[in-house]
C-alpha cells in the first residue's frame, strides 16, 4: 500500500488539526460508549446470574476520553513513535468492570476496583513483555505465521458487522436511517476515491458531516409535518449545556471530567482479600484474551505500513505501551484501554500513517474531554451516521486480513483448514464462557487456528507426495 504520509512525515500544521480530528471520530464513538454501557446498568449473564449495581454516580464517558488520550501518548512514548495507533476503552473488559462494580460495598471501592483490575490486566501485558525482550518474539510468527494470523485480522473486521449493519438501520423507522447511513458511506468513499488531497485524507469527516446534515433535514422535515419516523437526529446531549435558568455559561461549557482516581478516594479501607480476589479472576484471564488480540492488530497495522512492528520498534515495546498505557488510561477514565481497528482502518483509508497525527489526535482527545459542546455533538451523532461510517471501516479491517494470506497456498490442505477453521468459528460467533470469563470469537477463532497449524504443520499435502520421485524398482538378480 503507498502511503500519502509515512510514520515519520509531519504534515502541515492545518492538515495535522483535521488529522487528527478525522482520528477522533473514528475513536470516539466506541471510547465514549463503553462507560454508558455501565451506566445504563446492562444485565450481565456471569456463572448463570445477573450482575446489577445501582450507584448515585456514573462513570464519565468524559474522562474515558481523557484516559484514552493520556493512554495513547504512553503508547506512543513505548513504542518510539513508530507506530500510528490509538489507545481506547476495550470492550473486552465490559464483564470485569461490571464485577468490579458488582463485588463493591461502595460506591468509591467500585471506582478502586476499576484501577485495580486495570493494573492487574496491564501488568500480564509487562510479564509478557519482559519475557518477549530477553527470547525474543520469532515464536510468536512461528505460531501465528500469516496463515492463522491474516484470518484472524479479518474475523476482528468481520466481527464487528453486525454491530455497523445494526447501528445503519437503527432508528425511529429503519428504513429512513438505512438512507441516512448510505448516505455517509456514499459520501466517504466519493471523497475518499474522487476527492482532492484533503479529500481523500479526511473523508469521514466529510461522510459523517454529510450524513449528519442529512439526519438534521429528515428531523426538521419530521417536525415540521408531525412524521415521527423521520426524527433520527435528537439534541437531547445539547441539554446538559443548559443551567437552571437555560443558559449556557462558562461553567456548563467548560467541564472537567470525573476522574476515575478522584471518585475512588479513600476507598482502601473498605477493600478486603474477596473484593480483591472478585476483581483478580475477573480481570486476569480477559489480559490473555486481549493479548492474542494484540498480536493480530499489531501485524495487521504491519501490513499497512509495511514495518514489521513486531521487529522494529519490538513486541515488547508494544506490549508496553499497551500495558501501562492502559494502566494510566484507567487510572483517570477507569477504562482499560487497547488499541483501537477503527484507527487502524482510519490508516488504511486514509493511507495516512503519520504518529504525528495520532499524537495530535490523543493531545485533542485530551482537551476536548472539557469541552462540553464537543462531547455533546459526538452524542447527537445518530447511530445511522456512524454505521454508514463502520461499514467502511470494519470492512477495510477484513480486507486487511485477506491480504496477508494473498501468498499462502491455498492449494494445500493443511492450509484450507486452518483458514476455514478460523473464518467459520469467527464469523459464527463461537465464544467460550467459564465462569465470569468469556473468550471472545475472536480469541477463539485465534486459539482453533494456532491448534490446527500445529497439528498439521508438518503434514505433506497430496500434490507433494504425487510430486515426490518415486525410487527406482531394483534390478532382479539372474541367477547363474
């Protein structure tokens, strides 16, 4: 793929703005969503029980943003700025942070468990890390070659379908909202094809833009002639602005968020070894999961970019820019963080890989994150908009992984299954619960994978057997 920026290019300070707000789109949504997963108090099916909480106070959907924006530039402070990912708040830990919740007596000593259970799930991120460093890391491609881990890449893409299918047809009348969202994605691949430079380097904000203006004219329309199918765009985030004389004021406009560390204050006295032991079995099997997660978004992004990551600037600088960048994340968002496929598509598109970009984007998630305005508007976003906007991103990350298994030999059995075994379980959904620990379909699919290479690795397909020279039969002996 030949890119417009290269890791180490430094646009120019007006396009750098735009990078790395297209950045943030592309993040946000996802980032934001995760503490209104909690807040809204989703029943979760642990060990054939429901996990409930019911607190006075929610988790900030700003201060996850803010926590991912300090979590991506350790990332990037890791990993020698040599690779263009950011950092957001992993749904893969949506499970432990409701048992956190859950296991506490209080209010503070569920935001304490939040960091804690980050600490533990970055600090498997360090041992790994640490192992990697002095054995280096030519195991991992050994057991994950291009074969499983390409498959892999595309079920994380694939997986993720269901969620752009169903967010474009989501609204009052779905058919309205399937309009609107094909009108962001029409609009994002137009710019992105046929555009100009800036074009082609931004067009999700032109997408989504687009399809917002077009949300806004379908609501107005809906208004103005009593059509409630029509309203697909709400400003109910816009409200939050207001005081109680419905102004907007210095105050309501500018709002630092709820950090995480501040809403756990004092909470160390109520913590016991069974709080403590809830948040360990909840969070510490979820690390692994991430891990092979990790693995497969990181050469997926090799591939992109055409740097090895694993090699240069290392797994284990990666590992711990994840880990400890997470850490921190959560410290102030109470998030684990870990890197995003949305960012990675975003690079793919936009073929603009510049760290530069992402280090912008993390300085803005940063600010933005008292901006409330800003944090409003990506709420009004419509959820059409978005999955106009996913099915191009998550499509991209798909087609990435089919790329890697261009060059392997489809030819040959060994192969066949292994690809099969992969896509089938992905895109099935098989996942494995025990207990409060859930392997996704994406770890799974990774684990069949790995197993199914190495049972059948050093097996010889037919053709080569068919290939193989045949020995000469011996000559008969005469006998005299």
């Amino acid at each position: 793929m030949k890119l417009i920026y290269q890791v180490e290019d430094k646009p120019k300070f007006s396009e750098l703005i735009v990078f790395a707000l297209q950045q943030l789109l592309a993040i946000m949504t996802a980032t934001l969503v995760v503490p209104v997963i909690i807040n809204g108090g989703v029943q979760t099916d642990i060990a054939n029980g429901v996990i409930t909480w019911e607190f006075t106070k929610q988790m900030s959907p700003a201060a996850a943003l803010f926590g991912a924006g300090v979590g991506t530039l350790i990332y990037l402070l890791f990993t020698k700025r040599k690779s263009p990912v950011f950092l957001g708040s992993s749904f893969a830990f949506l499970g432990s942070m409701a048992s956190a919740f859950a296991g506490a007596s209080t209010m503070a000593l569920g935001y304490l468990g939040l960091i804690l259970g980050a600490v533990i799930a970055g600090l498997v991120y360090v041992v790994i890390a640490i192992i990697v460093k002095f054995c280096g890391s030519e195991w991992v491609s050994k057991l994950m070659p291009a074969v499983v881990i390409g498959p892999t890449v595309a079920i994380i893409g694939l997986s993720l379908a269901g969620n752009a299918v169903g967010d474009i047809t989501k609204g009052p009348e779905p058919k309205y909202a399937l309009l609107c969202g094909l009108v962001t994605l029409i609009v994002t691949m137009l710019s992105s094809v046929y555009g100009k430079k800036l074009g082609k380097l931004i067009p999700f904000i032109f997408g989504i833009l687009a399809g917002y203006v077009f949300a806004a004219v379908l609501t107005g329309l809906g208004s103005a002639f009593d059509l409630q199918e029509l309203k697909l765009l709400s400003t109910d985030s816009f409200k939050a602005l207001l005081d109680e004389n419905n102004n907007v004021t210095l105050a309501t406009f500018f709002a630092a968020p709820d950090l995480t560390f501040l809403s756990a204050k004092g909470a160390f006295d109520a913590m016991d070894g069974a709080y403590f032991l809830t948040v360990l079995v909840a969070y510490l099997p979820v690390a692994f999961v991430v891990f092979a997660e990790h693995i497969a978004d990181h050469m997926n992004i090799s591939t992109i970019i055409e740097k090895d990551l694993l090699k240069d600037p290392g797994l284990h600088r990666t590992l711990l820019g994840d880990g400890v960048g997470s850490m921190v994340g959560a410290f102030f968002g109470g998030c684990p963080n870990t890197t995003y496929g949305e960012s990675i598509g975003c690079v793919a598109i936009t073929k603009n890989a510049s760290v530069v970009s992402i280090f912008a984007a993390a300085i803005g998630a940063i600010i933005i994150s008292f901006v409330s305005p800003f944090i409003a508007f990506v709420n009004s976003i419509p959820s059409c908009v978005m999955g106009g906007v996913c099915m191009a991103l998550y499509g991209f990350i798909a087609v990435s992984g089919l790329k890697m298994i261009q060059k392997v030999d489809l030819n040959k059995n060994k192969n066949l299954f292994v690809v099969s075994v992969i896509l089938i379980s992905g895109v099935g959904g098989l996942s494995v619960s025990f207990g409060k620990v859930t392997i996704t379909e994406v770890a799974c699919a990774l684990i069949l994978g790995i197993i199914t290479n190495i049972l059948l690795k050093n097996a010889k397909d037919e053709e080569e057997e068919s290939e193989a020279p045949k020995a000469e039969p011996a000559e008969e002996v005469k006998e005299i």
